[in-house]
C-alpha cells in the first residue's frame, strides 16, 4: 500500500457499497452564475487539482472541490491524523484515533462523494515525489504550513507554469489568506519570495546526517512539526475564499472574465489586466492576496509584489513536459535531447534521471575505485566486485552527478537507458543553455500517476 | 576525473600577501590556473547565474592555491556541479586496521563538490568534501568508506563559499575544529574513531599551525 516510494501517487478505487447509481449531478445545484460565458460543466469536467496538505484547511478544499465533481484530485502530505486533529478537521472521532494517512483518507472522502472524479493520494512529502509529478494538473493548491513544501511546490509550479493558490490562516489575530501566483511567466512571485535567508537556512537544522553522502532526509523535514493553533472556523473559512478564487479563475468569471477567453485550463490563460472592473488589482501576472480580518469584520485584496530579487528560487527555467518517441528505457539520452532539442544542441546539453545518479566511479571497501559509468541509486552497490576484499564497488558522492552533461557520459549518451542502468528511470529531464528543459515521463506515471490523466491517455 | 596517481604539477612556494584572504580578489591568476579556468569554463552548463558563480568560486580558490603554501588545485569540473580535485597539506589520521598503529599522513588529496543546491538551501556538511587519499583515515567527523566524506557540520549556510570549504576542511583534518561526541549529531560519522580520539585527546590538534602557514618539508 505503501505508494512513497514510487514518487507518484496511488489512484483511489470506488468502494463498491459507495457507488450510488443515479448519483447527484453537480447541474442540480451549481447557480446560474452572473456573467458566465463558459460551458461550466465541460470547465469543471476537464479541471484537475493537486492539493499539498490534507489537513483542516487542505482537506476542506479536497471536499469542496469534490463536491463540484470536478475532473480529477491530487492529494499530497505525509501526515497521519492526531486526536487534536479532530478540533480543526472535517473528521470523526474514530478516523482521528486511527491515526489514518491525511492524504489516502482525504482521498477516500473525495472518492465516495464524487464517484466520477480520479482521485490520487500520496502519503509522502512533495519534495518526495517523482519531478513530473505535477504535470498535466491545472492549478495546484497549498495548504500546509511546512515551509519546505511550500517552496518545493512553488518551484514546481513555477517550472511548469501552473497556477498555484496558497491557503492559510494566522490563528492568533483570526486572519484568513489566499494567495494566488499566476506563474504566467518568469517575473512573477513565489512563495521563497518572501522568505529570507535565516528562515530558509532554518529549514535544514536539525537534519540526520548519513556517512555515504547521500545527503539527509528532505530538506525542512522537521519544519512544521509544531501545529498551527487555529479554529476549525478559521481553517474552513480559508479554504473557501480559496476555492471561491478558484472558481472565479476555472470560470472566467469576475476580474477573470477577460474578453476573448475561452478556458483557463486549455490556453494557460491571460492574466487580468492591472485595477480591473471587478476590484481584484492584480500584480504582474495576476498574482494577488486576498486577506479576510476576522476582528475588522474586512477583507483586503491587494498585489503581490513581483518576484523578489534575492530570491532563492530560479524563476526563468521552464520545463515542458512531453511524451518520450519510444518507451523511455529504450531511449538513448542523445535521442531524447534530440526530441527535446535543448539550446545550444547536444554538446551544451544535460540530463537529470529522477531519483538517480550517474556515478562515474565507485569504491569499495578497501578503497579501490573503479570505473563504473552507470545510472544507480546515490551510494548503491554496482554488480562488479573487488577482487581483493570482495566487496562491490560502490558509488560514491564525488564521482556521481545527478544533472550529468553529455560531454561527461561519452558513449553512455547514446545506449539506450537500459543498458546504462536506467532500466526502471521513472521520467528524464533533458535541459539546456535557454531555461528551457524537457520532462520526459517514463512508463509509471502512465499506468498510476495523475500522469495518467493527461498525457498518457483516460 | 583524471587518473589521480598520474597527476604531477612542479611547486612553486607561493607567497602570503599581508593582507591575507582578503588579498583574494586581487591575485592575479597564473597562466597554468589561468588555462586551468579557461579550460573548465567552456564546458559550463546550467542557468546564466550558477555558470557566474561556478566561475567566481573557481576563480577564487585558484587565487587561494596561489597564496597558500598548503593548499595545490590539480583539476577543476563544472559542467553541472563545480569540482575539483586538490591536494591539502594537512596531517591526516590513519588506521590501516584494529591491531596496527596509528599513522599520520601528511596530506590529503581531497575532492570537493560544489552543487547548485547551495544557493538555495542549507546544504548538509557531509556533502561537500571527499578524501580521496590517503585510504583508512581514522577521523571522528570523516566516515570510513563510502569514498571517506568529511562531515564539516549539520547545515552548511546558505551560498557559501567554496574557500570557506577548503579552509574548514583544513581545520577539520587538522582537528583543531573536531567534533567528538558521538551522541551528537552534527558532525560524528566514524563512532569508534570518536571513541578512540576521547580518550587519545592530548594528541589533538595534530597540528597547530594555520592554514595559510608554510607547509612542513
Ligand atoms: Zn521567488
Ligand atoms: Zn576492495
């Protein structure tokens, strides 16, 4: 069951006592919304969500939104329910002291309301999932208060290009906040452009140490572990101004409502001009915070500022995703960068397999070093062994790339994936001198990722 | 990486300037790390920014090569992260086996990696700095196999230097900066070598002179 490892998440099946044959249509109830020029129900059919964190406020935007059937969910956190959980949660009190998984649970939830929504969970960390994990999701949401995640997935977002919508709450003054980051292009905010050095340096204290140089557990693992105090009222109130946003961005509807539009999901979309009709001020971009005072009874819209210059994420490198011309481990690396026709050709060109790293060299336990020129997993044993201690050659740190050049894989670059040890390569970026790299997805995110929503076939 | 037992470079006494580290900016390469630089930055890939920084900071530890007698640059990488291979004259601790005796070497060839992760996050202390050689260094912050990583700290700060690198690797092979505690985490990867330099402490540092001294011999 468990699906961490992998790095894509687990489709959650229709439980069978769940299926309700001429279950409710979303048409029965969904208003005759003012100013709508869109097909609401092929807009809503075609929407997919990744949601990062299932907790009260993540898990209240994962049932709104299966409440509006909409076209497929993604649910991503690593967390398991507490007792206390129970005081800001849609949960009862025997899910809480099962101490269930946030995300298969919320995706249980989501499954049984809406039978004809895809739903996917995955009980890990995003910094855990696969590189083309995001790919082929319309706007992502966040809503955890784990730093670490919130800059992993506004990078993510950021190199596909997606939407992402940021929900949260400050408990202490009854604040509620929606952030909404177009990602139209490179000049717009993210959420590390907010952050400074001492709090991104923070994330990492504390961080396990191991001696193969594989480096540690990832990054902010710890960051978050002391909950946010807040109301369930707080946390149910974020989550609906977001999914409101949401919907008025889905639907084309309010400062959205762009002359000329015809869905958000199918042409990435035009952001709305600064100061438009309907009150929004948007940013660059679009990117604006909408701000809910409890104790003013008031809520504020304002720009956000646009990207920060020190800011820690690269904001001018995009990643298109594509299907590889044969099965991935068939591929060479040089008929890939072919396809992808990365900037400066093949010699300035670069590949990243996920999870691996190409490890020119290992050593052993006598410390005897070894040619080894084989993708593996970071400090793996290879096949061959020392003939003097009889130990395998394993890779070590300073001998292994995890973005390698081709100028360093020689003739590696064109044997198939296969044959240099990628056999089970998951998705391959291939980048180049323009900002510009390709993610060519491998055979899992076909059959169980959300991958399988988009280009893969459904 | 080139076959490390071929590499040989003539020896140049390199001089300190007065003002010392802060003299770094303006040292004037020499043509051997001048080709040296050249040579590594034409095949540089990634973002505009990180081949900016992959230059300066090679640049900068050439520059440290020219003024510290202990510290010689062999070969420098950066195609996607920026390495190099380089000798440290530093003393290092050895224990071929449990029944042998102590022996100190009296340099390390060491390979350090620079990874893009460094400008954005507080990268592990483990992931910087390799001793390639000698082989059985007895060191409680240095791990025993696994290409013999040295453990300069939990989290290293955000952007930093690669000089910075070299100049705790130096101190921390020395063991004038050590960590011996092994119910710590930030920074024991070899348990019984802790163990053994507990109780062995007067012997530490092995050496008291610093970095930019001249080295012995
Ligand atoms: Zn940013
Ligand atoms: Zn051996």
């Amino acid at each position: 069951m468990n699906n961490v490892h992998s790095g894509y998440a687990r489709e959650v099946a229709a439980e069978a006592g769940w299926q309700v044959k001429n279950g409710a249509h979303r048409r029965e109830r969904l208003p005759q919304l003012v100013g709508l020029a869109r097909d609401a129900d092929a807009e809503l059919d075609r929407l997919r969500l990744a949601i990062i964190g299932a907790g009260s406020v993540g898990l209240a935007i994962a049932l709104s939104a299966a409440r509006l059937q909409v076209g497929g969910l993604l649910l991503v956190d690593g967390g398991r329910y507490k007792m206390a959980s129970l005081l800001t949660h849609g949960i009862l009190p025997h899910e809480a002291a099962a101490a269930l998984p946030k995300a298969a649970h919320a995706g249980r939830l989501c499954k049984q309301i809406s039978p004809r929504t895809r739903v996917f969970a995955y009980d890990g960390p995003i910094q855990a999932m696969a590189m083309d994990a995001l790919v082929g999701f319309d706007l992502v949401v966040l809503a955890t208060d784990n730093v670490a995640a919130e800059i992993e997935a506004g990078l993510r977002c950021l190199r596909l290009r997606t939407p992402l919508v940021q929900a949260a709450v400050h408990g202490e003054t009854l604040v509620a906040q929606v952030r909404f980051y177009r990602n139209a292009d490179a000049g717009g905010a993210c959420p590390a452009c907010s952050l400074n050095r001492a709090e991104i340096e923070m994330l990492t204290t504390g961080r396990e140490l191991k001696c193969d140089g594989t480096g540690a557990a990832p990054r902010g693992a710890r960051a978050g572990a002391v909950p946010t105090r807040s109301t369930s009222c707080l946390c149910g109130l974020a989550a609906d101004l977001a999914m409101i946003e949401i919907l008025k961005y889905v639907l084309g509807l309010g400062p959205w409502a762009a002359p000329g539009r015809t869905s958000a999901a199918a042409s990435g979309g035009a952001a709305p001009a600064g100061g438009t009709a309907c009150g929004t001020p948007a940013g660059r971009g679009g990117d604006y915070v909408l701000e809910y005072a409890g104790y003013t009874s008031k809520a504020v819209v304002t720009p956000l500022a646009s990207r920060a210059s020190a800011c820690v994420c690269d904001h001018a490198a995009t990643w298109l995703s594509a299907s590889p011309p044969r099965p991935l481990a068939a591929c060479s690396l040089s008929e890939l960068a072919e396809a992808a026709g990365p900037g400066g050709g093949l010699d300035r060109a670069w590949f990243t397999v996920d999870g691996m790293v190409f490890a020119l060299a290992g050593v052993c336990s006598c410390g005897k070093r070894r040619r080894l020129n084989v993708f593996t997993a970071p400090g793996a044993a290879g096949h061959e062994r020392c003939g003097a201690c009889g130990e395998p050659f394993c890779a070590e740190a300073f001998f292994w790339r995890r973005a390698v050049a081709a100028e360093e894989l020689k003739e590696q670059v064109n044997r198939p994936l296969r044959e240099i040890g990628a056999a089970g390569a998951r998705c391959v970026l291939v980048a180049g001198d323009d900002n510009r790299a390709v993610l060519f997805s491998g055979g899992l995110a076909g059959r169980s990722g959300p991958g399988a929503m988009t280009a893969h076939g459904s | 990486m080139a076959d490390i037992s071929m590499l040989r470079v003539e020896r140049v006494r390199p001089v300190v300037p007065p003002e010392g580290l802060r003299a770094l900016p303006s040292v004037e390469l020499n043509k051997r790390n001048e080709a040296m630089l050249k040579a590594a930055a034409a095949g540089s890939l990634g973002s505009p920014m990180w081949r900016a920084r992959k230059y300066a900071e090679a640049r900068e530890i050439l520059a440290l090569s020219q003024i510290a007698d202990r510290f010689r640059i062999f070969e420098i990488r950066m195609h996607t992260d920026l390495l190099a291979v380089a000798e440290l004259h530093v003393p290092v601790p050895c224990l071929e086996g449990p029944d042998r005796p102590l022996q100190v070497a009296p340099k390390a060839l060491v390979g350090l990696k620079y990874a893009e992760a460094v400008l954005s996050e507080a990268v592990p202390g483990t992931a910087f700095v390799q001793v390639l050689a000698p082989m059985g260094v007895w060191h409680a912050n240095v791990a025993r196999g696994f290409g013999q990583p040295v453990c300069l700290g939990p989290a290293m700060p955000l952007g930093i230097p690669l000089r910075e690198i070299v100049i705790l690797t130096y101190g921390a092979l020395s063991m004038q900066t050590v960590q011996l505690d092994p119910s710590d985490a930030a920074g024991v990867l070899n348990a019984e070598a802790a163990q053994y330099w507990q109780v062995n402490h007067d012997r530490i540092p092995l050496t008291r002179a610093a970095f930019l001294s001249a080295a012995e011999g």
